[in-house]
C-alpha cells in the first residue's frame, strides 16, 4: 500500500475506461499508513494469495518494493499456477522526479533497459527527415521572401534609427552550445539589449520593430541559422544565455529543452508561451510545452505548428510586443 500503489489506485478510480474494479491493498506493515488507507488494507501479503482464489480475482498488481524480491517472486509463481495475472507496478520515484517524465522499456538482447523519455529524434531517419525539411522550406523562404524583404527592412530599419540592420546575440543551442542568432534589429541602440527582455510599451522599441515584433517577422533572417545548421524551423526557442543559467537552477527539466536543435518557432509559442516571461510559471509552461514536442515529435506535427504559426501572424498575438 506504499505511494506507489497509492497512485496506482487512483489513477484507477479516475480511468474507468481501463475497465479494472479496485478491491483492496495487501500489506505486512498497515501502521505505517494513515487511517484512510488503512481502510483499504484487507491483510498480509501472504493473505492475498488466498483472497485472490477465494474471491476469483482476475489481476493482482504487484507494487512491492525492490528489496521483497522472495515475496515477489513467491506471487509470480501463484499468478502461473492458478491463472492468475500478475503485473508489476515498480516503484520508479527514485528516477522520477517530475510529471514530464515517461518511461519506456527497450530490449538490447535480452536485457530490458528503462528509458526515462521518448525521443523520436533520437532516431537518424527522423533526424535527417527533418534535416532534408529544414533545408529545403529554408531555401524557399530564402528565395521567394528573403532576397526581397531584407534589403527593402534594411531601407527602412536605417531610415527609422541609426545601427545595424541585423541584431546578433549569443543564444543556448543544442547541447547548450552558444551560437549567434540573427534577428532584424527592432530596438534603438541601447545598453541593456543583452540582458533585459523587451515588455510591452518598451520605449527601446523603434516604430517599425514594433510591425516587425508584432508580426514575428522580426524572426526571419533566423533561416540562415538554419542553413547554417544552428537552428531548426521547428523547435524550443533559444534563450539569451543569461536566461539560461538562470533558469537552468530553479526549473525542473529546464535543460532538456537542449536536446534538440532551438527553432524559429515552436509548440510553445503556438500555444501562447511566447514573448517575456515575467513569472517563473510562465517560463514553467513554455518547459513543459517544448518537453512535450521533445517527446512527441513528428513531421505532422511541425507542419502543424508551421500552419498555427501563420494563423498567429495574421491574426496577431496577444503577447507579441
């Protein structure tokens, strides 16, 4: 009846799709739990063995620790011998420390090995599938967009402020190595750029970084990192590496998002994570957004988020300032 199966049950009484009827914990030690669990509690784990025939029990789901392996070992064989099913519950809370977590079992041979994360992108096909579609939808909007749309912002970005047309600044990328993304530059020249997020109402915003922040369109000379292959179209957003360190300590999984290439858009930003991050809850979503892509990555998927990411230009975003 540890936390283990504690979880099990109610994750049980909440999907009755699974179709299971929860009849009672077995236990050696019932005074080590609350009052309210004890009351589940319908004896020893030598006991179960008869209950489960007197009562013409179906499954028994085993949540002993690692440590009772005798016991374990003693219910896998009465499982065998009176057709029984039994199906071990491990107690993983040792390894997992978070709800993103997921676990999966591969066979090397024969020895089991538990993965904590599913990782699409750890597979070479997939890698090159969306290497071969960041190239290739990389040199049509660099064909079709780009050879026009710089040199008419680079007119404007110069007629409106003095500097550079191009902002360059040091980002997190794959593996936590820095690179230097591209970014059309939207703001006066100012001394904090580096270091401190654009808000709404930023006076350091020039009028037409203002257009292009609003329409993400500030974004775009990003497709020659991903030429260069430091970006992918689809990904985690890059972080200014002062971010990085920061939230790297005081947010769970926050590092994971370095698995993978960072990308010009992402789940995260579809999904309303996007822009600055005031709060450490906001910065909490965008995780566990970019966790979830992480984990769940298909080429449907980016086509996806490259549609919803279209749909947000044109309609506009609440949090894009």
């Amino acid at each position: 009846a540890g936390e283990t199966a504690q979880e099990f049950k109610n994750m049980l009484e909440h999907k009755i799709e699974y179709g299971y009827q929860f009849l009672g914990f077995f236990d050696d030690e019932p005074q080590k739990y609350t009052a309210n669990i004890q009351k589940h509690i319908l004896g020893t784990v030598a006991y179960a063995k008869q209950y489960a025939i007197d009562h013409q029990i179906d499954e028994v789901f085993c949540a002993l620790p690692y440590q009772e392996e005798s016991k374990i070992k003693e219910i896998i064989e009465f499982g065998d011998e009176n057709l029984i099913r039994v199906k071990i519950v491990p107690d993983l809370t040792r390894f997992l420390t978070h709800h993103l977590n997921k676990v999966e079992i591969d066979y090397y041979g024969q020895i089991p090995v538990m993965t904590l994360r599913n990782e699409p992108l750890e597979n070479i096909v997939n890698r090159f599938i969306k290497r071969i579609f960041d190239i290739g939808f990389s040199i049509l909007v660099t064909v079709l967009l780009l050879s026009w749309f710089i040199p008419l912002m680079a007119i404007i970005i110069k007629i409106s402020s003095k500097g550079p047309i191009f902002f360059i600044q040091k980002r997190s990328g794959i593996k936590n190595k820095s690179f230097d993304v591209i970014k059309f530059r939207t703001m006066y020249l100012n001394t904090d750029a580096h270091y401190k997020q654009a808000t709404r109402d930023d006076d350091r915003i020039t009028p037409i970084g203002k257009f292009l922040r609003k329409t993400n369109l500030d974004e775009l000379p990003q497709f020659i990192n991903v030429l260069l292959g430091q970006m992918s179209v689809i990904g985690p957003r890059p972080h200014m590496l002062k971010h990085t360190e920061e939230y790297s300590k005081i947010i769970d999984k926050f590092m994971v998002r370095h698995l993978v290439k960072p990308g010009i858009t992402g789940w995260a930003q579809v999904n309303g994570y996007r822009g600055e991050t005031r709060e450490v809850d906001d910065m909490e979503g965008r995780v566990r957004a970019d966790v979830w892509y992480i984990e769940n990555w298909s080429f449907g998927l980016d086509v996806k988020i490259i549609i919803m990411t279209i749909i947000n230009m044109i309609r506009g975003e609440e949090n894009a300032f």
